[in-house]
C-alpha cells in the first residue's frame, strides 16, 4: 500500500436492534464504548443481515391473488 493515500481504520462496533458487530471502519463518532479494554466507535443502524427481513425468514407473506384477479378483469380482452 501506498503510504499517506489511504483513511485510517478505527475500532468500531456497529449496532443493531438485536445484535452487535465488532469490527474496523473510517466512520468516527461522538459515542464511544469500550471493550476488551480497547475504545470503539459506536455506529447505530437500522438493518443489518442479522435483523433483515430477508436474511432471517421473517418476511412478510402478501395476498396478491387479489390484485392479480383485479388485473386480469380489468385488462381481460372482451369479445
């Protein structure tokens, strides 16, 4: 790697609803926490893999066979 050219990585724990992962990142923040005696950068978000929908099978499951008979009635061919 070149020197001088690339950010500084800083310990950093992102936080999710239900879970945490400790990891490096250039964010920095205000709030910090410490853990195994070493300071982190506490980023909150909102969704991650561990909380995502998609990720945990907990989608949602939508009724579409109602928009689905709405569409064909509607652009059914008459005749």
């Amino acid at each position: 790697m070149k020197p001088d050219i690339h950010p500084e990585y800083h310990p950093a724990v992102f936080v999710d609803d239900e879970s945490e992962v400790i990891t490096r990142s250039t964010l920095t923040t205000k709030e910090k926490r410490v853990i195994d005696g070493v300071e982190h950068n506490v980023i909150r978000v909102d969704v991650s893999a561990f909380s995502h929908p998609f990720y945990t099978g907990r989608t949602k499951v939508l009724d579409t066979e109602g928009r689905v008979e709405r569409f064909k009635k509607r652009y059914a061919k008459k005749g």
